[in-house]
C-alpha cells in the first residue's frame, strides 16, 4: 500500500508538472516572462555563480552572491543540464523549472511519511502539489523556494517523529538554504525545551560557513542590514503591502521603513510570547509565526508563501480552512503576476490584501479550533 502511495504521488505530480507548463507556454511566455532564446531571464545569477564553484572559485569573493552557500552548491545541477544547451530557451529555462520542481515532490513525500497513517498523509501531499503556489513558484516562476520548502519538510519530518537530533541538524542544512529556516527554531525549543534546537542548528550552519568567511571576508556577509537586496527583511521589496503601496504611489510607502520594521519586530514578539504562554500544535504554532513573519515583512517574495502550503497541508481538514488555503495561494501567485510582468501595481496591492485578509482568519481558526491532539501526527511533548 506504500509503494501505492508513492506511485499516485508521482502520477499527480507529473500531471501537474505538464499542466503548468501549458499555462507557462500559452500565458507567461508570450509576455516575454522567460525572456529571448539566446538570452533566458532569471531572477538571479545562478548561472554565474554554479560556474565560479565549478571553476574552482570563491563564493562571495569571486562572485557576487547575497545567498548562504548550499543553496548555491545545489543550483550547479541545473546549470550544467542548461549548458548542455548552450543555455539557450527553452532549455535553460526548462532545466530549472525541472530542477525546482522535483523538490516539490520529495517534499510531498516528506509529508507523506511524517503521518502516522499513510492515507492520511498521502492526503496532505495532494493538498500540497495541488496549491496553486506550489507549481507555481517552482514552475511558473521558476524559483529556488521549493529547495527551502523540502529543506523544511525533511525537518518537520524529523521533528514530527520526534528524531530530535535529526530535526535540529536538518534546521541547521536549512539555514544554509535560506536564513528563514531559523523560523522552526523558537517552536521546536518551546516545544520541546530541548537545547539541540538552540545549539545545533547554529553549529552546523556556523561549521560550513566559516571557510567562506575566512576566505572572503566582509563579501561573506550576505545578510548585512545596513544594505539592500541581501538576507534581511528589513527593505521594501516584492509583494508586501509597503512594497506594492509604493510601486503604487510613486516610491512613497504608507509608512517608513523604520516604523513597518518596528511592526515586524514587535509583532513577532507577541505572537512568540502568545506561543510560549498557550501553545497550540507545533504545526499550528509554527504555521501562525510563519505568516506573522510574511504577513508584517516589508520584504516579501512570493515563493516564501510556499512554506506556508507545505505546513498548512495537514491542518486542513481538522480546522476546516481547506478553501481559504487554495484560494490564498492563487491571489498570492495572482499578485506576484500583476507585479510583474503585467505591472499593475494597485491590483497586485489589493490581491495581497486578500491574503492577508484570508490567512489573518485561517490563524484565528488555527487558535479558536484547537483540538488537543494534532490529527494523524506524532504527539510532541511540552516539558
């Protein structure tokens, strides 16, 4: 029956991998999205950066990057597959929708087996495909997100099965993903009040990091805030509201940055602190600090939104939001569409208001609907 799960698994996702790239094909590349055949366009420079590594180069001190290194070591596939094709479209671009999307399918997995009962695990990873962000942000947008995604998958797998150790080393290898990856960190400790949540994940991180710091210096420093455009929310970009407000209006925000990075900061606080005095699950609890942190960031890109279809999977049914979590990850896919390249920046700004509409209810149904036992997963302890 196991091997049965697997195989529908695949079946859906290979049905919807052809699906979105029809819509690719038919919508997104007649905009021009994916750019010219001889010149494919990407978000970032993953070709430049997976050639300096392979090269024998210096992350950060011979190339430009504001990533932690193991995303970038696990982009060199997809640059060698598009330079077979002389990263010509629509190969190159069809290299990394493959890429990005085959972490979707290992995340399913991962939520596959962290229920205990594999019917109702398979459940959650058919909600997962089927989110419009899903496909969406690893296809149609050709994004890194989905590696995040599984990163944080095989930790919840861990942490779920209460694998301590596992999980807290996982975290770690998802720190050096993206530094979101820190979010799972408070609610495993809260959770659990074990220290290898606090101490391993920075371990490991600061284990594989340091050579690069060694060797190139300040360059190495991606998450600098005193700058743009590097591993820190504290700048007005994508699809936050400030963002969108001032697209809008001509660069002016609604607010400064100071005051919008105040709100980020004093409301994580109190969403930390209603955790620590009246935990919910450690689904529930870590799917509501998740959205306070996108929902409040005045940098927000539309891929992040994924974590948030991977954790919000298997509560679903149990606290009925299961339409609120498809319709929320279509407006946030819509928004990141009207920003660009349609350019429409006040439809973009009220389609993202929706969603922070939408998932603000979905949270209070997560507090307000809280059963004591997490439906189909392992019980974690509260010391």
């Amino acid at each position: 029956m196991r091997r049965s799960y697997e195989l529908r698994i695949l079946g859906v996702f290979v049905g919807l991998f052809v699906a979105y790239l029809l819509i690719a094909h038919f919508v997104l590349e007649p905009m021009g999205y994916y750019g010219m055949p001889e010149q494919p366009r990407f978000a970032d420079p993953w070709i430049a950066r997976a050639e300096t590594i392979v090269s024998g180069g210096l992350l950060y001190r011979d190339v430009f990057t504001t990533t932690p290194p193991l995303i970038n070591f696990l982009l060199i596939p997809p640059v060698l597959l598009s330079g077979l094709f002389g990263h010509r479209n629509p190969w190159a671009t069809l290299s990394f929708m493959t890429y990005f999307s085959l972490f979707n399918l290992v995340a399913a997995y991962a939520l596959l087996y962290a229920a205990k009962e594999r019917e109702e695990g398979y459940r959650h990873a058919l909600y997962f495909l089927l989110n419009p962000l899903t496909f969406g942000n690893s296809l149609l947008r050709r994004q890194d997100e989905s590696i995040l995604v599984f990163f944080f998958a095989l930790a919840l797998l861990f942490f779920l099965h209460g694998q301590h150790w596992r999980a807290s080393v996982a975290v770690g290898l998802t720190l050096l993903v993206k530094l979101s990856g820190a979010l799972m960190i408070p609610i495993a400790f809260l959770r659990t009040r074990d220290w290898k949540y606090l101490v391993i994940p920075a371990a490991v991180f600061g284990l594989v990091f340091a050579p690069f710091l060694l060797a190139a210096g300040e360059s190495a420093v991606f998450w600098d805030v005193s700058r743009e455009r590097t591993q820190h929310p504290f700048q007005f970009r994508g699809i936050s509201l400030g963002a969108l407000w001032s697209r809008a209006h001509e660069g002016q925000p609604p607010i400064s940055l100071t005051v919008y990075s105040a709100i980020l900061m004093g409301g994580v606080a109190v969403i930390l602190a209603l955790i620590a005095w009246k935990p919910r699950g450690g689904l529930e609890d870590l799917t509501l600090l998740t959205t306070a942190v996108l929902l409040l960031s005045p940098k927000l890109h539309c891929g992040y939104f994924s974590l948030l279809a991977l954790m919000m999977a298997p509560l679903l049914r149990k606290h009925r939001i299961t339409g609120v979590y498809f319709l929320f990850g279509l407006l946030a896919l819509l928004a990141d569409i009207y920003k660009w390249p349609v350019e429409n920046f006040p439809v973009a700004f009220w389609l993202m208001v929706g969603v922070f509409g939408l998932l603000v209810w979905a949270m209070v149904r997560l507090r307000w609907s809280y059963k004591e036992e997490p439906s189909g997963y392992v019980k974690q302890s509260v010391v």
